[in-house]
C-alpha cells in the first residue's frame, strides 16, 4: 500500500497520508499538515504576470499528519490519476510533498 497521495491543485501541491486500502482501485485518505520553513524568503523580480519567484523550488516544508482531518475517499481512474468525487486529482507518492508555486 502505497504510504502517501499528494493532490494536485494546477501548479501546487498537497500532501495526503494513506489511512486504508478499500480495494484495489478504492483508497481512503487525510490530509497532511505543512509548515514552511520560516527562513524561506520568495526572491521575485520583475517579469511574468506581476513578477517571477526566482528560488521557487528552495522551499522547504515540514509536514506531518493531522488526526482531525476529515478522510475522503478516492478511486483509480483509466487516465491513471486517483480522484475524489468533486474530480481532483491525486498521484501515489513515497514521500508526501507540499508546494506552493510563487509565480501565480
């Protein structure tokens, strides 16, 4: 079973930890709780929409699990992604992964 999901929200991503397989297609999940480091400070100069975050990727978060968090279920779907019921999609992953791109 594969320990971790992580939601992908156009460029960003959510971290989900896997809490039970329902069946082969069927996993129920939770979100995950995600920090960032406070010392990270975004680098924008001028360029894209209203600026371009130049150290997007040299963020660093720490995530851990959240025991209030509501579980939702998701199915595996033809195209590959896992998906809730609203159609987000979701991606099977060892490691949870949390980030927020800067430059939207």
């Amino acid at each position: 079973m594969t320990p971790y999901f992580n939601k992908y929200v156009g460029t960003d991503v959510l971290p989900y930890q896997t809490m039970a397989r329902v069946s082969d297609k069927t996993m129920t999940i939770r979100p995950m709780k995600a920090e960032l480091d406070p010392t990270f400070r975004p680098v924008v100069i001028t360029g894209g929409f209203a600026g371009h975050c130049t150290n997007n990727h040299d963020q660093f978060w720490t995530i851990y699990p959240d025991p209030k968090a509501p579980m939702i279920r998701i199915r595996l779907h033809k195209d590959g992604w896992w998906r809730d019921r609203a159609g987000n999609r979701y991606q099977a992953a060892d490691e949870p992964v949390r980030f927020y791109d800067y430059n939207f």
